[in-house]
C-alpha cells in the first residue's frame, strides 16, 4: 500500500512539473511575441538607419532632396539648363527699379578703314566776330560758335600783331587754365597735314602754341588737334569762356561745347582712344580685331575693356599693355574697336 501510494505521488508529481513548464513556455511566447512585434514596428519607423519620406498628410512637410542647396537659384523653364538669374558672358544684369544699363556688345565682325586726308584748314566763318578776336574753330568750320568734342580743331585769330605773343586763357566752370600762342607769317597748310599735333589736351597743358598766317583771310590759325579735354573737364564741359590778351588788346568769347550724335571713336595717342554717341550710363565693351584676309573685314579676337559711359558720353580708354604685346610689329593688322558697324581710326599705327 505505501508503495502503491509513492507511485501515485510520483506520478502526480511529474504531472505538475509538465504542466508548469508548459504554463512557462505559454508565458515566454507571448512576451516573445510582444517583443518580435514592437522591432517589426520600429522597422517600418527607420530601416538600415534611413527615414523614408513621410505619407502624405495635412501637417506632413514636404520632403526635401539634400543634394540641392535652399538657396539655389530657380531654372528658366524654356530651357532647364540655363539658370533664369545667371548673367550670360558679356552682360550686366539690369538693376532692380532703374533702366537698362546692359553691357552694348560687340560685334564678332567689323568693316574697318583708315580715315581719309586733310580737311580745309581755313578760319572762314559766317558769323567771325569783329577784330581782334581768338576763338576756337571745328575743321571744317562750323556755321556758329559750337566746339564739337572728338572733331579735329585749333585758334583762330584776327587782329593781333604776329610781332609778339598772344595770351589765350581758357574758363571751364571754376577752371582756368593759360597758354601762350606764338604768331608767325609762315603761311598755314591749306589742308592741314604737316601743322598737326597728336595732343589732344591742348589748351589745357599749359605748352605753348604756334599759329601761322591763313593766307587771303588777314587771320592767323594755330596748329591743329583733336578735342579732347582731360578728364578733370571733359565730363562736365558744357561751354568754354576763351579771354585773348595782347597788350592793350584783349578779346572775350564764349562758345558752347556738344558732342556728335552719331556713335564713333578716335585715336588721340599712341594708348588712347576717345569713344562717343553711346548712351550715358551704358557699359560699352571694346574689342580687338584682327584683318581678314588683306581686306576691310576683322573679325574679333578678344574683349580687351569696358567703358561707362558719362554725363556727356564721351570717354578714353587705355589699351592695356598685353594688347600692346599682342599686336607687336603688326599694327595695320589689328584694330581696336567699341560696337561699331564701321570703325574709323582703329588701327595702332
């Protein structure tokens, strides 16, 4: 009997012990369960570390490629490729509230001639004031007082003794400047040639002139040069007041001062050309040309410059040294222009 009892008590024993285990195991899955499903959550959340982009939504933001800067600048729509705020090469992208100031480009090709010969170098004018008088004189002569900028020139005198000198002073605004002018009897080139000086700051260099006799016309003319101011007055000269003085004789003039409406440039140096006529405020670019060819046509070689153009539309530019280099012994082959259909005067020679 009490073996019999031990058997049953073992057997129930082993019972409890089974079920328990079960019981544990039952336990275990369900927490295993818990656990496999909050990492499947957080899979769906971040996955090899990379959040995908949210759903759409009414709060979600909207998703933001990282290889585009916030900053960078919109497309043109027409043509993708070309940014719509990019300045194309060789303009100025207009300020905002102001007009046009866009560079005036240049053209890739120019028709280019050397300017042609003397101009009649007389001192005839339909309103020549009364004796003695200097005044200034465009060549050929204009019908009135008006000096044009950039046009070939020189002093005309009537009235005073060639046996002594003649003091020409020059007002510009509070500006004053003084030149001796020497008279002569060598009689003038009828077609100035020989009596050219290459200075267009005459007048206001303080170097003296020399003036000879203008034959049939009882006058004397100074040699000529083209007008050119120094940039202290040329970019507020608007009429010059010229005071001649000889002794007990003296004259006084006063003579407007305008530019040519037409667009043009000049060689006034060995460096410097005068360019004019394009409108006040643009950036006019200036190029280098070369022949084609042994005919008129250059085609362009490089941008060398730009220039702003002032209050009167008139400025020099300086050719920079490594023009100079580049055009070496070879100057008729080259020439430097601003956008110009036909360039006079553009050679280096």
């Amino acid at each position: 009997m009490r073996r019999g009892s031990t058997s049953i008590l073992v057997a129930l024993g082993l019972l409890l012990v089974t079920v328990g285990l079960l019981l544990v195991t039952y336990s275990d899955g369900e927490n295993h369960g818990e656990r496999d499903g909050e990492s499947h959550s957080e899979g769906a959340i971040q996955k090899d570390g990379v959040r995908p982009p949210l759903t759409a939504g009414p709060s979600a933001p909207a998703a933001r490629d990282p290889r585009v800067s916030p900053t960078a600048p919109s497309t043109n729509s027409a043509n993708p490729s070309v940014t719509a705020s990019a300045t194309m090469p060789g303009r100025t992208p207009s300020p905002s509230g102001s007009g046009s100031t866009a560079d005036i480009l240049l053209a890739q090709q120019i028709v280019a001639t050397q300017t042609g010969g003397g101009v009649d170098g007389n001192c005839i004018r339909n309103d020549t004031p009364a004796s003695p008088t200097a005044y200034i004189s465009n060549f050929p002569p204009n019908e009135g007082p008006k000096i044009e900028l950039a046009r070939s020139v020189g002093v005309c005198l009537r009235g005073f003794d060639p046996a002594a000198p003649v003091w020409l002073t020059v007002d510009v605004g509070r500006r004053s400047y003084q030149t001796e002018i020497r008279l002569t009897n060598d009689e003038a080139e009828s077609e100035f040639g020989f009596d050219f000086i290459d200075r267009p700051e005459a007048l206001f260099d303080g170097v003296p002139l020399t003036a000879f006799r203008v034959s049939g016309e009882g006058a004397h003319r100074t040699t000529i040069w083209d007008f050119v101011p120094p940039s202290e007055v040329r970019d507020t000269i608007v009429s010059v007041v010229l005071t001649a003085s000889q002794g007990e004789l003296s004259s006084q003039v006063v003579q407007p001062v305008n530019i040519q409406e037409e667009p043009g440039q000049l060689k006034i140096g060995p460096r410097e050309f005068a360019v004019w006529g394009f409108p006040v405020g643009r950036r006019v670019e200036i190029g280098l040309y070369r022949g084609i060819d042994r005919s008129d046509a250059f085609s362009l070689v490089r941008r060398v410059g730009v220039v702003t153009m002032p209050a009167l539309a008139i400025t020099v530019f300086i050719v920079p040294e490594d023009v100079i280099r580049e055009v070496g012994g070879n100057p008729n082959d080259y020439c430097l222009s601003a956008p110009l259909e036909m360039a006079t005067d553009c050679f280096f020679s």
